[in-house]
C-alpha cells in the first residue's frame, strides 16, 4: 500500500485524466468522421439518384408547449447535468479522501477530511463551467465559489 502513501495514487489519476482529453478528441474526430462517411453512402439511391425525406405534415397533430416552457427546459438541462456531475466529483472525492486517510492510518478529523475533500473535489469548478457555464454571466460566479469554496477550506485547516 505505499503507492498510496507516497501520493502516486492520486497523481496517477490526475496524469490519467489529463491524457484522456486528447485521446477523447481524437475518437470524437474519428466517429464524426465514420457519421459523415456513413450518411454520405446512404443518401444515394442504388440507382444513383439522391433520395428525398418525407414531405412535412400538413398540420400539427398536438398543442405546442408555449415558448416560455420550452426555454425553462432549455435552461433547466445543462444544470441538471451538472448536479450528476457534482454528485460524481463528491463521490470520487470521498473515495479518495477514504483511501488516503486509511491507507495512512490517520484518524477522520473534520478538518482534515474537509481540506483533502475540496482538494480532490475541485475538478467539478471546470466541469460545471464546460457544462452549464454557457451563459458568459455564470462562469464567473461558478469560479467564485469554487475558489471561495477552496480558499475557506484551506483557511480553516491552517
């Protein structure tokens, strides 16, 4: 258990993530363009002609939402996305804090389980930013609390 101890476990897991951004562009890239390839085969007809979609509907068969509501999804998703992704970064912040803590055999005193726990949990700043962050008026305020968030933890332990 000493990798744990020396701190390779976790800089092994920054390293790790840090690696699978490009790798994640370049499988994003090649299936974008497997899609562009596939749809490009498929729009002609075995006789060489171009097929046409369907014609649209003549008239709409249900009641529209009103465009208020349609907005309020449209916001709401991108922050119910974050919350999943919050939840994760907790998880995988207590997990770590659990291990370190205990393959150290230290005791759980609250403010030391509170700086190791901001610490592997500051990753969900980036990832609300990239998810819900796309009005220009919330990355500041998402990168406040999590700097105030982070900057009182550290405070607290010293």
């Amino acid at each position: 258990m000493k990798l744990a101890l020396t701190g390779q476990l976790p800089f092994i897991l920054l390293v790790a993530t840090i690696l699978a951004l490009p790798i994640s562009f370049g499988l994003l890239r090649l299936y974008r363009r497997a899609v562009v390839r596939s749809m490009r085969s498929t729009g002609v007809a075995g006789g060489g002609e171009t097929l046409k979609p369907d014609p649209a509907p003549d008239h709409v068969t249900g009641a529209r939402p009103p465009a208020g509501t349609v907005e309020a999804l449209l916001r709401r998703g991108p922050w119910r996305a974050a919350i999943v992704y919050a939840i994760a970064s907790g998880a995988y912040a207590a997990v770590m804090v659990t291990g370190v803590l205990l393959s150290a055999r230290l005791e759980f005193f609250p403010m030391r389980v509170l700086l190791l726990f901001v610490s592997y949990a500051w990753p969900i700043v980036l990832t609300i930013n990239l998810v819900a962050g796309t009005v220009p008026r919330t990355r500041p305020w998402v990168l406040g609390i999590g700097s105030r968030t982070g900057g009182c933890g550290s405070f607290l332990c010293h």
